[in-house]
C-alpha cells in the first residue's frame, strides 16, 4: 500500500490478539446480553465493520461464526449457512481500493479453507465507500462507472436502512480529518453539548477520524434500538476534557461501556506502574483503547467499567489472546458531570476543588502560545541576526530559491514563500514588528511578530503583550506526565511549547488587555470594568472576571489591586501541598484556585507569589547574589550534561555538585534537589 497515503488517512494493520479480544467478547455479549443462542453465527445476527480495511475483524468474526455452527450442529448445513448467514448478514465498508480488492481476495481464500467455494452469483457484502459520506455515485451507462454507482447505492442502502446488531474494527486516526461532509459534521455537533449546554471549547480534536466513526457506530445502534459495538481507537477521548460532550453522549446512548485501556503512549512517555518500558500493541506513538458498548432494548442507567494493560507487546498479546470480556477484571467507574470521565481516579476532595474558579474563568481573555512554523527563522538570540535575515527575505532583489534555500525554508498550503515575500516587502513600517518572546522557561528570544513570517500568532491576545508593560500566567490544560508544575509567568508573548507535555500546549492568561473604543475582533465581553469607569478607554484594562473581583471585595471591605490577585494565584500554584492534594485533578483540566475569605493570608500569600514572580522574571534583587557559578574556559558550547558528585561518600539533597556543560565548563553550587526541580515540565 501507499505509505503516505496510510499515514495520512491513520490507517494501520490490526494485530490478531486485538481482533481476537474484540470478536470473542462480541460473540459472547451476544450470547449473554442478547440472549442470541449462537451468537455472532445467530441467524438474525447483523454485523459490520465500517472501516474494514483487508477484512481482519471479519474474517476472524465468519470463522468463529462458523465454528460456532459446526461444533453444535454439525458440518451437514455448513455450505447453506455461509451462503445465507455470512454472505447475507456480514457487512463491510471501504474507502481504498487497495486493501479493498484484497480484502474480498482474502475472504474468498478464507471460506475456500472453511469448505466453501464462492459461486459466480455469490459475493461478500465489502463495499468501496466512504462511511462518513452519504452521498451516492449518480447513475450512468460507463461500464466502470456504472458499477461504482451501484455498489455505491448498495453501500447507501445497509448505512441507512439495515438494522446492524452488531459493530466492530479499527478505524483510523486522523486528526487532520479529510472527513467534513455536512451529514456526519452535523452528528458530531452532538458532542459539543454537556448537560444540554454548548461547552465552548474553541480548540478540540473531536473532527478525528476516529471521533466520527464512533459516531456513526452509536448512530447505527441508536438506528437499530439494540446492539453492541467493540473497537480499538486512539484512547485520547478517555480522559481529554474536550471529549466530555462526547463521553455524556456515549452514555446516554449505552447501558453499558467497558474500556480496556491499553496504553503504550509514547507521546505521554507511558511507563509501567513498577517504572518498566510500555509498549504500543500497534507500530505507532499515540496509546490505544479497545471499547465495548452494549444498548439493550430497555434502557438501563449506563455503568462504565475499565480495566488496563501495561507492558512490553509481547506481554499484551499473550494476555489478549487468552481473555476477552468474560474474565477481564474490571473496575466500576463513578462516572458524573461535568467530565463524564472513561478512567478511574481518586475523587477524594473534588465536590471542594470543583467549586472553585479555574484560571479559564478568572481570566476569560486567554490563547495558547503562538506557532511559528520556523522557529530557526523567525526567532533568535541575536536580534542583529534576526534583523538581517527579515532585511534578506524582504528584498525581492533576491531570488525565491535563494531566500529558501539560504534559510531553509519549507513551504505548505497556507504558507508561500513568493507571497509571503511580497507582503512583507508592502510593509512599509517593518521595523516595529521586531518583539520578545518567551520561548522556554526562562529562554527569552527575539522574534519578527508579523503574519508574513509567523504562522499562528495569536493576535486577539498577543497584542496586549507585545510592548512589555504587561505579566501573564502561564499555564496548560492537561498533564500527561509526573505532577503537575506547570506554572510560570511572562512579560512577552509566549511560544506554544514555552510549557512541556504531552496532552497540551502552554495557554497565556494576560493580567491586562488594552481597551479600545472601537470593540475589537477577539475582545472578551468578560472583561471586568470595575476600576475605571466605562467610559474611559484606551487604557489598560484588568482581565479579571467581575464576579471573583466583587466576591473579593465583599469579603475583604476593599477592592484588591490586580496584581495582587495574580500573585496570589500564582502562589497557590506554586503550593506544594495544593499540587499534591489536588495531583489528580490538576491533571485533566484548568487548574482551579481556592479562593480564600481572609484577608491576612490573602496579602501574605500575595507577598509570597508577587516575590516569586519577580525571581521568574529574572527582575527579583534576591538574584543579585547567585548561588551558582559559571566554571572554567572554553567555548560556552553545550554538549553532553554530566551531573557529577565530587564526594565519594555519595550525595544528599542539600550537597552542592557539578554540572557539566561540556568537558571544561560547568555550573557548581548546584544541589542535587534544585537540579532535579522542574518548572513547566522542563527540568532547569
């Protein structure tokens, strides 16, 4: 097959012990559930695969199918049930030509093994079609043509009016989905709505391929009134905050949804409990879940179970091909509103942590860190260097290929070099645009700040950063790894990777926006007016919701100056008795801030956090005494770290040791707890 083509449309083989696990526990739901005596071989049976690929879930379901009738009814009707059960009632979807061509090659050598010889009148039920798309090939007289159009209305006909009792596969991942046709678009509207209410969520991943397939699984059992369905998928939709609309849904279509996470998430760097390697069960980086959903005629409350996997491949092979859902150990989710969670974890303090702001809603103007998409062009160290090289690309003196090739340029569908040369070189005041950014912690860079040059720039909150009289929180919606330390502030805009994890970029929650008379596109509606009057503009305006402020100044007999109330929080993050209390919650979402009605430990916790954003911003006087040295001559380069211990005695958390940028220099004065501190999932 076309590997471009594969990994663009996230298609990847399905190892056996997983198409195993799933058909197995399918075969027996059926028997247990549906009280289908013969399960997936019950004359009545409906099954699909909508993403079928080469057949591998249903060539797996028509053996064990046929098993089934052999063991109990013997080899005598044999040929008549293939014919009027497998061939009838077996279906399957397709979008390449490929794996579609060998998958009916594979299912006629597989019922050939199985004593079956397909007859010129016989076919199995695979269609070429795009599940998501309900739209049909228009009848024509061109040979080729005409049999794509009917097979297209044949394929139209099971997705809209045959009751499918039964659903499985593995369909692909594909973030950038090419999917967007208006009907399977508006089914995943369904998602964007918890508790009957739109979630605002302006950045989500619920257009993924994997998203819609689900989708159109729930809508084909809703169809139908009854059934189960059983599939591995991305497992990211398990615990994304972003995914809670698509949870509640799920929920209120099923009884019943068990989840065997299988992890193996390289991105999240997984690990095993004990510390030993996690591996995927498939050849690729995002972790995977298998899910099985059951509707019963009469709808019971939904119970939510999970049970997980860790370890090497092999390990999980040889578990899958010996359970399936029968003697899984599973565990009873208490699954509620508002995140509808698909794992467990200790709930133990969350009536108290949910009532309290998330930083979201104490600052309702907030964006993610800007994209360059050039890095190595648009930002530097030197801001001579970067100065030199936006002169360069906007002189049209010079030729594109040289321009490309001198900086290594790499051109896409949203970005020409040609045009972006041309724009640039109309702008007749350039030289403004050069700003500062916070690249990393405590990695500050200069940057061209221009539309030409920088992909996503984030202006509708960018623009109250740029001149530096301004702070903001940073901070990320998910942790995927160790605890949560991802706190930190700025005085420039921020790059999108200033904080590092793996379920989320680093979000800017501006102290202050620049308040204009004429509203502007991305201006915030929530943005508290309570310390000029209206009336007054172009002016810097507080970006506190007014309901923290007048709660605030309620119990306090005063209004707290802003800054005040961003130290505070920024203490509290930086509390290591709230990000171990709270580790669990702090993992999936905003963090949320306990909002205190005393005064005294309001201005003490204040003090503390304005002083630690002062050191963060490298401004505090405290830093004019380092404890830590620069040592030795050479050419500043960094090469390998090497940690070293110069006792032989062994080292102990307040021991003062040496870190080595190469093989003549090194910081000392380091101890071994301050090397170890991480800030932003960095470790400084």
């Amino acid at each position: 097959y076309d590997p471009s083509l594969r990994e663009k449309r996230g298609v990847y083989y399905t190892p056996e012990p997983v198409v195993g696990y799933i058909v197995r526990s399918l075969h027996q739901i059926l028997k247990d559930e549906f009280n289908k005596a013969d399960g997936l071989a019950s004359p009545d049976v409906t099954a699909l695969d909508p993403a079928a690929g080469t057949l591998t879930f249903l060539a797996e379901a028509a053996k064990l199918a046929v098993n089934e009738f052999v063991g109990k009814y013997g080899k005598g009707s044999k040929d008549k049930f293939i014919k009027e059960h497998i061939l009838k009632n077996f279906y399957a979807f397709e979008l390449m030509m490929a794996p579609y061509a060998v998958g009916h090659l594979k299912m006629g050598f597989l019922l050939e093994e199985l004593g079956y010889k397909l007859r010129d009148d016989d076919r199995f039920k695979l269609y070429l079609t795009n599940t998501l798309e309900m739209d049909e090939f228009k009848q024509t007289n061109i040979p080729f043509m005409a049999e794509l159009s009917k097979e297209s209305r044949e394929a139209n006909h099971v997705k809209r009016q045959e009751k499918i009792l039964v659903i499985m596969g593995n369909p692909p991942y594909s973030g950038i989905s090419t999917n967007k046709g208006e009907w399977i678009t508006k089914l995943i509207e369904d998602y964007k709505y918890v508790d009957g209410k739109h979630f605002g969520e302006r950045k989500h991943w619920l257009q993924d391929d994997y998203v819609k397939f689900i989708r159109f699984a729930q809508w084909k059992i809703e169809q139908a009134g009854q059934g189960a369905v059983g599939m591995i998928t991305n497992h990211g939709y398990l615990d994304n905050p972003t995914f809670r609309g698509m949870r509640q849904s799920l929920m209120n279509t099923f009884d019943e949804i068990r989840v065997l996470d299988l992890h193996g998430n390289a991105l999240k760097k997984e690990k095993c409990p004990d510390g030993s390697d996690d591996k995927n069960v498939f050849d690729i980086m995002q972790g995977v879940a298998i899910v099985i959903m059951m509707k019963r005629k009469s709808k019971d409350k939904t119970k939510v179970f999970h049970a997980e996997k860790y370890g090497l491949r092999a390990i999980k092979y040889n578990w899958l091909d010996k359970h399936e859902i029968t003697n899984t150990k599973w565990t009873k989710l208490k699954t509620s509103s508002p995140t509808y969670f698909f794992y467990p974890r200790n709930e133990k303090g969350l009536a108290e942590y949910s009532s309290w702001p998330a930083i979201s809603e104490i600052f309702p103007l907030n964006v993610t860190g800007i994209v360059t998409a050039r890095d190595e062009f648009a930002t530097d160290w030197d801001k001579g260097a970067l100065r030199r090289r936006i002169e360069t690309f906007r002189n049209l003196k010079l030729d594109d290929d040289f321009v490309k090739n001198a900086y290594k340029l790499s051109e896409n569908y949203m970005w020409r070099i040609a045009k972006a040369r041309r724009d640039l070189s109309k702008v007749e005041d350039w030289e403004k645009y050069f700003t500062k950014i916070l690249y990393r912690p405590f990695d500050e860079k200069h940057i061209y700040f221009h539309d030409t040059v920088v992909w996503r720039t984030r202006k509708e909150v960018m623009q109250h950063m740029v001149d530096g009289s301004n702070i903001g929180l940073i901070s990320v919606r998910q942790v995927a790894e160790g605890i949560f330390n991802h706190a930190f502030v700025a005085d420039a805009i921020i790059e999108s990777r200033v904080t590092l994890s793996n379920k989320g970029i680093g979000y800017l929650f501006p102290l202050y926006v620049n308040s204009e008379k004429k509203k502007s596109k991305g201006s915030s509606p929530g943005v508290m007016m309570l310390f000029e009057p209206r009336a007054e503009y172009n002016v810097k305006k507080p970006n506190l919701t007014p309901e923290l402020v007048e709660k605030l100044t309620k119990a306090y007999g005063e209004t707290p100056q802003p800054e005040r109330i961003f130290n505070y929080i920024y203490a509290v993050l930086y509390s290591n008795t709230y990000r171990t209390k709270y580790a669990e919650f702090l993992k999936s979402d905003f963090p949320r801030v306990p909002v205190t009605a005393d005064y005294k430990l309001f201005l003490k916790l204040s003090a503390l956090g304005g002083q630690l954003v002062e050191m963060h911003l490298l401004k505090s006087k405290a830093l004019d005494k380092p404890m830590i040295k620069f040592e030795g001559k050479g050419n500043n380069r960094v090469g390998k770290l090497i940690y070293e211990n110069p006792s032989p005695t062994g080292r102990g958390a307040g021991e003062r040791l040496k870190l080595y940028i190469n093989e003549a220099q090194y910081f000392s004065g380091l101890s071994q707890n301050i090397y170890e501190y991480q800030i932003g999932g960095y470790q400084k």
